[in-house]
C-alpha cells in the first residue's frame, strides 16, 4: 500500500474514533477565521471539554455513514470545522455562539450539526446553543420543585399567625 493512502487511512481511523466518542459534532464555515482566531477558539473549546477540527471532505464522508445522515451531504462542502463536544452535548454549540457573537464581524456561519445521533439544522442548533449547561438545567428544574413547598409552607404559617391572633 502506498503512504499515501496509509495516511488516509489512519486519518479515517482517527476521525472515526473521534466521532464514537463525540456526544455531539456541529459543522460550521471558518472561511473568515485568522488564525488567531482559531486558536482562541480551540483553547475556549478545550476548558468545555470539546475540540475543534478541520478535516477534508472526503475523510469526514468517508468516517460518517452517510446513509443514516443524507443531509450533510451539503453542509460538508466548502472549507468547515468541526466541533466535537464530549462531556456536555451543547457545550460546543455554546462556546461557538459566544465567540460568533463576540466576533460579529467574522460572520461564523453554522451549518448544522448532529446530536444524539440524529440531524440537526443550522437553526435548531443556534437554538441548542442558547439552552444552559447541565447544571444550570438541575437548577431551574429544583427552583421549580421546591416553589410549592414553599408556598404552602409561607401559607401555613400566616395561618397559624392569624389563628394566633384571633385567640388573644
């Protein structure tokens, strides 16, 4: 075999590991990025625990079974990166969002994007980007919870204060 396509065939190799152990992935255009900018973005990347990679089109194609996600056939044309998040699903879409915002001018263009193993559009995933983190989802969740015992509890008591006061 030719080094050539030995070095193709690990760079599937290795985007393929990288896929299986990715939550989620969201591609988007970084035609107007500077390097600088690329690097700023990897570094916010890896304190979220996710990556960005640039990988040629025929390589992604060939790592991704393009039967069970036929709509990227699109979105993997032109120059993209991708964004691997590992830990927390929407960790990547929100860190790419915060930095598109900050750098208005570059005008980052997402693509789309595959969470829990299914499509997402461009759209929907600048949607999933605007949703807090995990913990902060436990939190809303738990304010919610605990907003009725509360309530009855305050209830309770001005019950109890009334009562007290209609006795003396």
């Amino acid at each position: 075999m030719r080094a050539s396509i030995k070095n193709k065939t690990k760079d599937i190799n290795a985007t393929k590991d990288v896929l299986k152990k990715a939550k989620s992935m969201i591609i988007f255009d970084y035609q107007k990025l500077s390097a600088n900018n690329m690097n700023e973005l990897r570094s916010n990347l890896l304190k979220e625990e996710a990556s960005l990679k640039i990988i040629k089109k025929n390589t992604i194609k060939r790592s991704l079974e393009f039967k069970k996600y036929p709509e990227l056939e699109n979105d993997i044309l032109g120059p993209n990166g991708y964004i691997f998040s590992f830990e927390d699903e929407l960790a990547g879409a929100r860190v790419l969002a915060n930095f598109a915002s900050a750098n208005k001018e570059k005008k980052i263009q997402f693509k789309s994007g595959i969470f829990n193993f299914k499509w997402t559009s461009s759209d929907d995933v600048k949607k999933l980007a605007t949703l807090p983190n995990r913990e902060g989802l436990l939190s809303m969740l738990l304010s919610c919870l605990q907003e009725p015992t509360a309530k009855l509890a305050r209830t309770l008591k001005a019950l109890s204060e009334t009562k007290e006061t209609q006795k003396a």
